[in-house]
C-alpha cells in the first residue's frame, strides 16, 4: 500500500460536475488533490450513468469530464478477479454488492484509501484500505 494512493468513489466525481452543490464540490477538490488518485472502469460508467440521468448533463460536458478523470487518474480494469475480491469483500463486511467492486479495485490498486461519502468512514479494509468520508 502506497500512503499517497487514494481510489476516489463515483460520488465525489459527480459533485464536481454538478452545480447543485459548490461548498461539496469545494471539498471534494481539495481532498482528492492531495494524492496519487484511481478510479475504475466501473466508476466512469456511473459517472457517466449519474450525470445524464439524474443530473441532466449534456453528452458533450460528460465527455469532457470523463477526459478529465482519466487524465488525472489512473484507471483500472475490473476483471474476474476483481469480481471474486468483491465478494470476498461483500461476504465479510456486508457492503452491497456495487460498494464491495469498488473496494476491491481499491485493494487491488494497492491504495491506503478509499474517498467516498456513503461508505463507512475510518473503517479499515483487511488492514491496508482505510475508507476516508471527505465530506464528513
């Protein structure tokens, strides 16, 4: 695990891009700054799912923001091992099936945290992944 290794939670991502909420947006910036940052594969489909059917966004602004995660963040496929870690993880701490994917790219991706607003913050993940509320 690497301290300055954060995954960074769909969530977070859609408050940058929506105009409903600048103080969340304003946080979520500066906490996620601080480090080396990744998303998944799976954190670009809902983001992109999020923006177009919840908050309304163009196609053409969505791109832009999916072009600005994935130059700033590493991102990560989810393959069959990913899967079996997710239910691993879905088994042991009883996170929905979609939260456990997201915790398993996070272990996977070697990072000491998980940035996100649902999950449980300061948990500790099998000793290495600390789920940090960055709005908390």
């Amino acid at each position: 695990m690497s301290a300055d290794r954060a995954f960074v939670d769909t969530n977070l991502f859609c408050y940058l891009y929506s105009a409903d909420e600048p103080d969340k947006a304003h946080l979520v910036r500066a906490s996620i700054s601080r480090y080396e940052r990744f998303v998944s594969t799976q954190v670009l489909n809902e983001f992109s799912n999020v923006c177009l059917r919840k908050l309304h966004i163009p196609v053409a602004t969505v791109r832009r923001g999916i072009a600005e995660i994935t130059s700033t963040c590493c991102v990560v496929t989810i393959d069959q091992t990913t899967v079996g870690l997710a239910l691993d993880v879905h088994e042991k701490y009883g996170y929905s099936y979609y939260d456990s994917l997201i915790v398993a790219s996070a272990l996977e991706s070697g990072c000491a945290f998980l940035l996100t607003e649902d999950m449980s913050d300061g948990q500790t993940i099998d000793g290495t992944l600390t789920i940090t509320n960055v709005l908390a």
